[in-house]
C-alpha cells in the first residue's frame, strides 16, 4: 500500500518486497507504529514515529504518512486512522503531534483542522524551509 501511495503522489518508491523488509525492521522498533484499515482487505494505514525531546515530558509524534485507498476515500476511514493514531501516541505518552501537509493542499489541511490540528507558521512574513541532504 505504501508504493501505492507514492506512485499517487508521485514519489519515487522502492519495489514492495524492498519496502516490507524495510517495514519489518522499522515495526520492530519502540518508536515506530502503524495503524491499518482493514475491510476485506487492508484499505488504509497511518505510519507514525516518535523521538524525544527535551520540552516535555513525553515524546513528540509524527504523523508520516496518512493514506486510504483512492475508491474508498470519503467514508470516515482516513477520520478512524487518524483517531486510532492519536490515542496511540497519547498511549505512548505523546505530548504532540507533527504532521507535515504541503500548503497547496487545501483538502488535506481542512481534514486535520478538523481535528484540532493547528497550521504553526514560523511568521507573519517569512516561511520556515526544510533541508535535505541524501547520505
């Protein structure tokens, strides 16, 4: 499902096989977690991390990555992951929750605020720029 959600937004993705090694080892770990949608089939996932930090008692959370299959979006699935995701981190004693949304897309930033996600702008008149380095 994740090379499905990369080939969507057009991210270049490793082959499957490649990626559920990769995802073996990561759910392996105590600061990563994913939560499945699941009819017949698995239909969604959220896949979250936690790091700690020195403001809180807690760890922060990220939300990586949110998706629902393309057919089946629209019916509450995408709100239960997003549910699920927070009373797991909030579980693990997360004091916050990350989550990146590009700022053109209008749909995906209304769906968290819903959620009482909050748009944290650096400032009125500059944005914060993320950096990239491939190692």
């Amino acid at each position: 499902m994740l090379s499905d959600f990369n080939r969507e937004f057009g991210s270049p993705t490793p082959a499957a096989g490649e990626l559920a090694i990769r995802f073996e080892t990561l759910l392996a770990r105590q600061d990563v977690l994913v939560v499945l949608a699941e009819l017949d089939s698995a239909v969604g996932f959220g896949y979250l991390t936690l790091r700690p930090t020195p403001y809180g008692d807690g760890p922060l959370a990220q939300l990586e990555e949110l998706y629902v299959r393309p057919g089946l979006r629209g019916r509450g699935i995408g709100s239960e992951l997003l549910r699920r995701a927070v009373d797991e981190v909030v579980a693990r004693g997360a004091i916050e929750m990350h989550i990146n949304v590009d700022e053109v897309d209008k749909d995906t930033r209304r769906f968290y605020e819903r959620y009482g996600f909050t748009n944290i702008q650096p400032g009125e008149d500059y944005r914060m720029l993320c950096y990239l380095r491939e190692l």
